[in-house]
C-alpha cells in the first residue's frame, strides 16, 4: 500500500506496509491531553508529514518502523510513547517487579543521543501526570552498575553497550518492559548488531517468561534502512506497520532488484537495445529515464528504427502528459510491451507508479534516482524472504543503471542504495567512487585538519566530514611559531590552560632556564600600569594583535571576527587569546594599542593531544564526565611530558604527568599520569594505534630540500637522551626512504648558516656519501647492543663496514644508491657487530664495547637519524618520568 500527500507544491512520499489514517493536526493527533499543551508551549510546529503516519499505530501500542530522513528525531517516538505510559490500566505489573524495572527503554547510538532524549523526556514529562526518566551512562568499573538507582523509574534511556553491562548485574531488569524504542536503529546495527541481537534476546525471553498480561511494543525509528532491520521484523516483531518516507530506502524494503551495467558512453544505446530485447518477451512496463531532450529524441528514434513500439515525453513534446499516460495504459492492456521514454522533469507530471523495469540511461543523480524509482512502486514488493523461490516470485521491480566513463559525479551518493539492496556492483563503480571521494577530499585543503583524526589517530566518516584527512603544507607547517615548537625535545615542561575535551588541550611549552613568556608577561604588565599607556583601539582590524587588560593581568589577544558596528560606533569582537589558546568575546573599547615590542614573540599557545586513550563503546566523543574530571584536575597545572610527534602548532605527546617540584630538594615528584587518570574513570580505554596512525599521517608531508628552521637543542633540555628533532623534522623523518645531500641548497640559491655545516659535513664524508642520498634510520638500545633500522626497500649490493667509532652503510635500491656514514658517539666491538637486511629495512646490530646506557647515538647531530619511539617507550614505560 502507497500513499501520497501534497504539503504546498511538494509532493510527499510515503509507502506503508498497511494503511494507516494520517493525523496531521496536532489537536487532533492521537496524544494525552496535557501533552499536546506541553508540545504548543513549546512552540512544536508539528505533526511533520512523517509523524502524521507514525504518531498513530504508535500511540495504538503497535509494533512500528519508520525510516525518513527526519528518522533521528526522537520526536517521531516520544510523544506516542509518553501517552501510552499514561494508560496506567495496561501497567497492572505484580508488586515484586513494580517500580524496580522501567516501563520502557529507548537505546540510543550512543551517550549524546542518550542525553539529548533524555532531555526532552525531561521537558515533555511535564505535560504527563507522571514520570520518572533515568539516564544509564556507565563506566566499564564493575561496582558502577551496582550503583544505578532505577526505582519509581517508568523511561530508561541508554546505550547497547551500558545496557548489556546493566544485565550483567540485574538479569530481571527487563521483566516489566512494555516499549523498547530503537533511536537511529541504522546505527544501532551497523556499530552494534552483536550486542543488540544479544539485547532482543534477553527481551524475548523476558516477554515470553512474564506471568503478568503486559502489552509489549517495538519501536524502530532511523534515516537508513539496514540489512538486520529484517530478522528484527522476522523474529522479534508483531505484524509491524512499516512507514517509509525515503523512495530509495522504500526501494530496498520492496525487494526492487538493482542492476549495474557497465558500457561506455557511445555503447549506452546498444546496451539498451540488449535489455529491451529481454524485457520486450516478458511483456514488461519499461521506462527510460534521462536528462536531457536530446536524448530522448535520440532513444526514441534508434528504438523506432530497430522496430520497437515506444512513446516519448519531454518538455517540448506535442502530446501532453494525460495523453502520454493513456497511450501507456491502453498499450499494456492490448498485449503490447510498454516502452516510455521520459525526461527526468516530465516523471512527476507523468505520475506513473505502475512500471516494472526503469532504466537508467543518463547516470542519476541522488534526487533524480528516488524520483525515478518511485515510477514503480506499485511493483514494490515488501516481504521476508525465507526462501529462493520467495525471493525470485517477490523480485517484480528492477532498476537498471548504465555505467558509463562520465557517470562518477554521483557514484558515491547510488553506490549506498546499491550496497543495502546487495547488488552485485561492478569494479568500475568503485573505481568512479574512489575518484570521486578523492576529489572531494582534495576540495577540503583549505578546511582544518580534522579533530577526530588527530584526538583519536581515526576519523569514522571521512565522506561526511567537512575537514581534511591530509596535511597542508601551507596550513600544517606554521610560520609564525614559537621556539619551543622549533626547538621541541623528547620531554618538555607543559602548562595546559584551556581544556577542549579529556585528551585535548592548549596552553604552553615552558622553558626551565629562561621563559620568554614569562619575561614578557612581567614587562607588558608593568607597562599597562601606568594609565597613559592604555591607549584604546579606534578601529578594529581583523587578525590584528593588540593588548586586553583583566585586573592585574594583561594579555595579547587577536581578533578572529568584527561583526557590524552599532550606533556607539562600539562593537563585540571575537578574540583569541594567542598565548592560551581561548576565544571569548568583547567590546572593542576594550582593546588597547599592543607596541611593537610585546608582539616580536611569537603566539606561545600550542595545542596538546594525549596519546593512545579513547572512549569506551567506540563512541566518538568524550564523555562530558571525563572532560570535567580532567579539567579540574590540569588546568593551569604544571606537567611534564614525552613528545612522540609535532605538527606546526600541535604536539601528540605520550605520557604527559602531572608534577610538584621540591625546589629545596632539586626534585620533581609525579602525581599523576593523564592517560591512567581517565582509564581509571571506567569511560576510557587503550587506544594502542593512535601513534601509529599519527605517524602515517605525517609521512605525507614532503622532504624538504633545507633544513632552514631546524636549531640545537640545549643541553638541558635533552639530558640522557637523543637530541631530537624540531616539529618540522619530526613531521618529515618517516616520510620517505631517502633524502639527498644534493638538494640541501635553499630555492634561493643562498646557503643558509645551516647548509654551511651541511656542506662542511658533507665535504668530510666519503665520496659515496657526497653522490648518494641518505636514508631514514631510527635507533634504539639495551645496555648491551644498539640497534639501528635502516628504511630501506629490497635492498641490493649492501655493504656494511664496521670500525671502533664508526659505521659505513651502502646499499641500492630501485636504481637508487643509499649511502649512511654515521659516526658513533661511544666505541663497539666491530667483530660481534652484524647486518642483516630485511626486504622492508636493513637492521644493523652494534655491540656496545662497554655495557651501559648511551645518552646519544652520533657525535654530531643528523636530521635523517631519530629514536625509535616504540621500543625506546617499552623500555622506559616502567620508570618515572622526570625532567632535569
């Protein structure tokens, strides 16, 4: 059964597996009283055209699903929902399980969904005589489901995950369940179909072994149909009433059968001809959709020369649309197979639903393939198929899309309805949908990187995602930055000032010796002391630095927005403080002339991102408990921490400590390390691929010719270890094999102060090293042997010679020479000393002619050699981190 609406000059689609009465006035709508005045005072403009068909069957206490594009709505199920629960007659539950178990339980995708429906429970519970909403968010700590309070609670709303753990603890929480609500269900069985299966289970039982004569309801709301939401209506539904507002979902649920045909653009007619000829002797209603008049003449007459009866509809056309029709309808009733071919703006016009085959000539478009698809759907055939014979006798529509080398525009968008009706998609699609999705990623250069990708090391939806997945040169590498971003070693001292979420912060890099921050921090205070200095801002300037005083504190702060002025010819600006890392908002007045002296530091603010811990339940974000247990905990605290990579303005780090210092002692005492901080909440767990992927994503950035930016590293700040690499080097070591010696003059052709060592350190070098490039090597040591791992591809005529201080490497690969002369920082015994190569790397073994820890791996610096993170951690996990 189909049913169609019109709401202005639109045409609504609904297609519903039993006829339902639309209440589409919100007076007259299905719902208790007290309700309806809650959702008016609440400015509620609905019923919407979905809810008109849903609210119905569900307020009636019947099994429904419903998929829209308004599906993840709570709206769609709340309202019905909340007047059933007011029918206290149906609810005669025996006293040992009243009021200890929930009435009804809504699942939700995950915490923020869950607290978005609980927040409207809250405000519409007001219109209701009563309710007791609870949310269940917990942790994996096993005493937290102990603690969950459900008594007098009527509405539970959680997650899969939180509710499985719930069940582990009380095994009868669902003995007095009457209305299970799936929000967003697409989601719940794609991210979750394991545990929501194991959940259906659990109620099943729990329905079938309930003694009292309880109504029992299923409610599956969501945008997308999905493959399990039929064992849902199989196994566990009764008799659902089916509401469908999406043509391309309705398609799916109709069992209309989906067929790819690759062909190129010239062949597009033949093909046609090939699958007219199939349709034509199983006296089928064929419609052939384009985009244009011109192929519809074009159709019209190569089907009339190959002698096949056809009508034809476009804009342009004498015969009008009734006349079309007709023809349509009197040509199948005679026997004669019916070929229409029809722009994509005559179908509405048109307003066919009786055709059993649509062909797609021209590739369509995500409108244009629900509005063709939609000329069938009277061939819609919903059902369960239990069987072969079922499927082939249910199989009556089919969709027909031709292929061709100009169809990628719209791959990605058909390429969804495809995968959910599991029809056979040919390479060629994907290859379209990858070029596509690539292209569309290239368009995104300009947008930020990422967030999830950098927190997380994974972003989950990358074609929806407004941001970019790849680096930025320009954005990525930035040019006004603070030394201790240049200078940046394995450890460094972090003031953390604006907490973003639980492993995401900005605030400061702070120097041991000489913080020029805080030197400038002192002078522009007692600069802005003295009244004549605070000179305000006549007109504002964006990106422009100037001066904001708060009490006895002063800040440089930019302006990142200036919206219209007002009739004071005074304006709120939005302003970012550049050395914490906030944005706030003020009046313009309040702005002072910043000399020129107080902005030659550059910005101080970095971004900081704790390494390798995510949330639990693979939500996306964390949870807002986390975040305020850290915040409180972090803030404006002082902490050490072991940099594992930087990118412009970022720093991934890994463990990040909160310390005391003992200045009387000349100690640092660790108190605690973030990362164990929000695994012990029970809403954290490992993440062992983050630096993994940081990693790869840095690899992108390209080689570069110069190593102009790049400075020593105190001796300080890199005591006992490596000297390692500036945020530029860092970003660059893993990213390819090689890096020439040839290629270390600047674009300029003027050698920099650092390319006159690279040139004197070249010229002392072998002659190998003068001609070849030098490959990436990452090191690490035991107290016995230093390892080095040389990157490296299908390594061939290898040579490795040893000596007491030194080592020599040589090798080829694809044509390439490969030359490393590193010379050691302490001696080895060059008989015990080996080299294996690897089809990946070459992995050279020096043993060490002293047993003891090395504190650096060369005599002099080398931008091409770096620790190995991962087994420099594993060694150092288990002892504190101290800095100094």
């Amino acid at each position: 059964f189909q049913s169609f609406q019109n709401v202005g000059e639109e045409k609504n689609f609904v297609f519903l597996s039993k006829k339902i009465e639309p209440s589409s006035v919100l007076e007259t709508a299905p719902l208790f009283d007290g309700l309806k005045k809650e959702l008016a005072w609440n400015k509620f403009s609905g019923p919407t055209f979905t809810e008109s068909y849903c609210w119905p069957p569900v307020a009636q206490g019947y099994d429904v699903v419903v998929i829209s594009h308004q599906g993840n709505d709570p709206l769609l199920y709340i309202p019905p929902v909340l007047t059933l629960l007011q029918l206290e007659s149906d609810y005669q539950a025996s006293p040992r399980m009243s009021g200890v178990c929930p009435l009804a339980l809504i699942l939700c995708p995950g915490w923020k969904k869950a607290q978005l429906v609980f927040d409207l429970l809250k405000t519409y519970r007001k219109g209701c005589g009563r309710l007791h909403p609870a949310l269940i968010i917990l942790g994996q700590n096993k005493e937290a489901a102990s603690q969950v309070e459900l008594r007098g609670c009527e509405v539970a709303v959680t997650t899969p995950y939180n509710l499985l753990r719930l069940l582990e603890h009380n095994t009868g929480l669902l003995g007095r369940l009457c209305h299970l609500v799936l929000d967003e269900v697409e989601v719940l069985f794609s991210d979750t179909s394991e545990q929501m299966f194991a959940i259906l289970d659990c109620y099943k039982k729990a329905t079938a072994q309930a003694r009292e004569n309880l109504p029992h309801q299923i409610i599956a709301v969501g945008t997308q149909w999905n493959k399990h939401i039929t064992p849902l209506i199989k196994e566990f539904m009764n008799d659902p009433y089916v509401v469908i507002t999406v043509v391309e979902e309705a398609a799916i649920f109709g069992n209309v059968q989906q067929v790819v045909q690759p062909c190129t653009n010239s062949s597009r007619t033949a093909e046609l001809l090939k699958i007219l000829d199939f349709t034509q002797r199983n006296l089928q209603k064929v419609l052939v959709c384009t985009d244009s008049v011109t192929e519809v003449e074009m159709i019209h007459k190569a089907l009339k020369s190959n002698s096949i009866v056809s009508l034809k509809k476009h804009k342009e056309s004498k015969c009008n649309a009734k006349c079309v029709l007709e023809r349509w309808r009197k040509m199948h009733s005679s026997g004669t197979p019916a070929v229409l071919v029809s722009a994509d703006d005559c179908l509405q016009p048109l307003g066919i639903t009786d055709a059993t085959c649509v062909i797609h000539f021209s590739f369509p478009s995500p409108g244009v393939f629900g509005q063709r698809l939609q000329c069938m759907t009277d061939n819609f055939c919903p059902g369960i198929k239990d069987s072969a014979v079922d499927q082939e006798q249910h199989t009556k529509a089919k969709s027909v899309i031709l292929l061709t080398e100009n169809s990628s525009c719209h791959a990605p968008r058909i390429l969804h309805c495809l995968k959910c009706a599991e029809a056979e998609i040919p390479e060629e699609l994907h290859d379209s949908t990858a070029g596509v999705l690539e292209s569309e990623e290239n368009e995104k250069s300009s947008r930020p990187l990422c967030a999830s990708l950098k927190t997380f090391g994974i972003c989950r939806n990358r074609t929806a995602c407004p941001d970019r997945h790849q680096i930025n040169l320009s954005m990525d590498t930035a040019q006004n930055i603070a030394d201790e971003m240049i200078e940046t070693p394995e450890r460094v001292t972090i003031l953390p000032l604006l907490v973003v979420h639980a492993t995401n912060y900005f605030g400061r890099i702070v120097k041991k010796q000489k913080d020029q921050y805080a030197v400038l921090a002192k002078e522009m205070n007692d600069y802005f002391k003295v009244p004549g200095h605070r000179i305000s801002v006549n007109a504002v300037e964006k990106s422009v630095f100037y001066g904001l005083c708060e009490g006895a504190i002063c800040h440089r702060v930019q302006v990142v927005e200036t919206p219209a002025k007002d009739e004071e010819n005074v304006c709120e600006v939005t302003i970012k403080y550049i050395d914490e890392g906030r944005t706030s908002q003020v009046n313009s007045d309040q702005l002072l002339h910043l000399p020129a002296k107080f902005q030659s530091l550059p910005p101080q603010a970095v971004e900081i991102i704790v390494c390798r811990v995510k949330p639990i339940d693979n939500e996306a974000e964390w949870n807002p408990k986390v975040t305020d247990h850290i915040n409180h905990k972090i803030k404006g605290k002082l902490h050490h921490a072991k940099v594992v990579r930087t990118l412009g303005k970022t720093v991934w780090v890994d463990p990040m400590v909160g310390v005391t210092n003992l200045p009387t002692m000349k100690i640092w005492i660790n108190e605690y390390n973030i990362r164990s901080e929000i695994l012990s909440t029970g809403l954290g767990t490992d993440n062992p691929d983050h630096v993994a992927e940081i990693h790869k994503l840095c690899r992108q950035m390209p080689i570069l010719g110069h190593a102009e930016n790049l400075e020593h590293f105190t001796k300080e700040d890199t005591a006992g270890l490596e000297e390692a690499s500036d945020p530029q080097e860092t970003s660059i070591q893993e990213n390819s094999a090689e890096s020439c010696t040839t290629s270390a003059t600047p674009p300029t052709g003027k050698p920099s102060h650092h390319d006159v060592v690279q040139t004197k350190e070249a010229e002392d070098s072998t002659v190998h090293q003068q001609k070849g490039c030098h490959p990436q090597i990452k090191w690490f040591q035991d107290n016995v042997t230093v390892t080095l791992k040389v990157q490296i591809l299908r390594a061939a005529d290898s040579k490795c010679e040893f000596s007491k201080e030194k080592v020599v490497f040589s090798a080829y690969s694809e044509g390439r020479l490969y030359v490393a002369d590193l010379e050691l920082y302490q001696s080895i015994i060059t008989e015990r000393s080996t080299c294996v190569i690897k089809d990946m790397e070459a992995v050279i073994l020096l043993v060490k002619e002293s047993k003891g820890a090395w504190c650096k791996l060369l005599k002099s610096k080398n931008v091409h050699v770096s620790l190995d993170f991962e087994h420099w951690e594993e060694s150092e996990d288990e002892r504190p981190l101290t800095v100094g």
